[in-house]
C-alpha cells in the first residue's frame, strides 16, 4: 500500500493492530510483523519508527539478530536458523577465506559516515597490495603469530618509491588486518573463541626513512628558489614560508586571501578519494581550517603569484605552466627532483 505520514520515504512500517503499536518489514525475504507490546499513540509510533529505523540499518549491514530484537517472538527460532543458513553465521574460522570477507568489510566502511576518502583510498591500497597478495588465500582459522611474523618479514621485502617498507607502515597495514579480524568475529559469531593475536607484538625498529623530520635550512631554501624554473619560484617561496601542507596550497583559491587586512584563509585541501583521483574537500581535521597572518616573506610571495594567476584567471590560485590544478606527481619529477640535482642537495620529499 502507498505509505504516508510518519512511514513515507521509509523502510518498514509501523501499523496499528489490534490497538498495539506493530512493526512491519522485509527480512530475509520474509515479512516480519511482530507486536512492540506497546499502546498505538502519537508518542509511541514515534519511538517504535525509530526502532524501525535502527533495525533497518542494521540489516543493511548484516548486524541484525532477530532474536535479540524479539526475544518474545514465537518466530525467534525460525529467523536464527535462517540466519545461520542465509547469512553463514555458523561457519568457523577455517571455513572463510581473507579474500571472501575482506571486501565486504570495506563496503560497509565505505558506506559508514566519518571516514574520509582518502582513508578509505588508504584502506584500499594496503588490501590490494599487501593484505590480500599475502593472506588472500588463507581461512581467518590460520592466522596466529608465526603467520604474522612471516607477513612482516614478506612485507619489509616489498618496495614504496624503491626503498624498503619499514616497521611503521607495516603497523598501518595491521591496523586494517585487526579491524577486518574484529568485525569476522562479531559477523559469524565466534567472539570468545578467536584470537589471531595472541601473544603477536609488532617488532620495534626505526621509522621509516621518508617519515622523518628533515626541513630546509634557510641557506638551502635561497638555493632551491635560484635553480627553480620563474614559475614555480612564488610557489615553493611560498610554502617555505608558509608551512602549508602541499594539498592546501594547491586548493587555495583567490577569495581566501585578504589583501587588505593581510591574512589567508586555509579551510579546504585537494586529496584523493578511494580510486585514487584527486578532489577537493575540507582540511583533514577541523584544527586544520584556520586563518593564517600573512608575514612579510608570504606576502611578497603572493604578490609574485598573483602575475601568474592573472595571466591564467582559474579556479586555484596557484597553478601549472598552463594556468591548470598543481599536479604534484608532475612537480615532484619534473621540478622538485631537478631542482635538488642542480642545488646539490640529498633528496627529501616536497612535505619537508
């Protein structure tokens, strides 16, 4: 029947039967009717919709359990058993492969709110490239810590931008590996019997060569600016200067920035989102939206770019030789690497 008023747009229904507040919904292919064991009112419907909501979600990410819902349903039973045949809920450990499982989770986290697309793209590249090349073909009944020590010791021979993987990205790689493992668990139901990590400590070491702390001093910053091609002069002066991570700088647009009062607005970053193509979003964290007092080496650094800008008029205020987004896999090869080459100075990434 066409549904209106408190149910329209929703899933589900609430109905008045026999005086009683009832829910009504699509489960399993079945249609559930069961009684709230509440008086039909205004006030009542309301809750009981809200109910309804919840359980709705909840079945659209397979965390629905009838009985613990209607522990009073002469159903209750019935619902279990199919739950056990439809949803696989009674499979063990040794029955459900990494590789069958693993993407369902990310579906569900993808489709949860809060989670941005770049962690998710994140997410992504450590089950594509590690996770499912090493445990694809292994049942969750296999993982335990000698698994876990090979994993690393596989892991560490891998290559990021033809240096080693060391211990703090193979620690992110864990991150997703434990999170994927929890939720299996609380899925098929084997909570209090499964425990991959028992006894696993992750091995301590030195952190990754391009995530130490290495900035400019000043004299290589003058060195750097003088072998850089005169477009990209404002833009490296500026993010010296400045301190802005590169994907802020690049989403900067002309309406940030107050000539008069000498400030910036910094509220928005270009990232990528899970598919790995570049979009514009809000700044990682809310600390991270700020207005920034413009000193005099940003200022005059602005004033330089401004040229360029005016001579392209684009969307961002900073921009390539054509007037396009920064792209900062082309800056990196074609400018920054050079650049260094011709300073003399060991390479270090753009972010130092």
């Amino acid at each position: 029947y066409r549904k209106s008023g408190i149910n329209q747009n929703k899933e589900g229904s609430t109905r008045n039967i026999n005086n009683k507040v009832y829910v009504d919904f699509m489960y399993l292919g079945k249609r559930v009717r069961e009684s709230s064991g509440l008086k039909w009112n205004s006030d009542n419907e309301k809750a009981v919709r809200k109910k309804l909501d919840k359980i709705m979600v909840q079945i659209d990410s397979n965390e629905f359990y009838f009985a613990d819902v209607f522990p009073k349903s002469k159903k209750k039973e019935f619902y279990t058993e199919l739950e056990q045949l439809l949803l696989e809920r009674n499979r063990n450990p040794d029955q459900v492969l990494f590789k069958d499982y693993v993407w369902d989770w990310y579906k569900l986290r993808k489709e949860s709110d809060g989670i941005s697309p770049r962690t998710l793209g994140g997410y992504k590249g450590y089950i594509e490239k590690y996770l499912i090349p090493f445990f694809g073909e292994k049942s969750f009944g296999c993982f335990n810590k000698s698994v876990f020590d090979v994993f690393i010791g596989w892991a560490k021979q891998q290559k990021y931008r033809d240096k080693a993987v060391g211990n703090e990205s193979i620690a992110k790689y864990f991150v997703v590996l434990k999170m994927v493992c929890k939720d299996a668990t609380i899925k098929f139901g084997w909570i209090g019997a499964y425990d991959p990590f028992f006894g696993f400590k992750m091995p301590k070491g030195k952190k990754d060569a391009y995530e130490k702390i290495f900035p400019f001093s000043i004299d290589e910053q003058v060195i750097i600016i003088a072998v850089l091609p005169d477009h990209w002069k404002s833009y490296f002066e500026f993010a010296f200067a400045s301190g802005v991570s590169q994907g802020e700088q690049r989403a900067i647009k002309p309406e940030n920035i107050d000539w008069e009062n000498k400030k910036i607005s910094i509220n928005s970053a270009m990232t990528l989102d899970e598919n790995g193509k570049t979009i514009e979003g809000p700044c990682k964290t809310k600390y991270r939206r700020r207005t920034i007092k413009l000193s005099p080496k940003m200022l005059s650094a602005l004033k330089n770019q401004r040229k360029i800008y005016d001579q392209f008029r684009g969307k961002y205020f900073f921009c390539n030789e054509t007037g396009n987004l920064v792209d900062p896999s082309n800056l990196r090869s074609d400018i920054w690497i050079p650049a260094l080459k011709k300073a003399g100075l060991k390479y270090r990434e753009m972010k130092q």
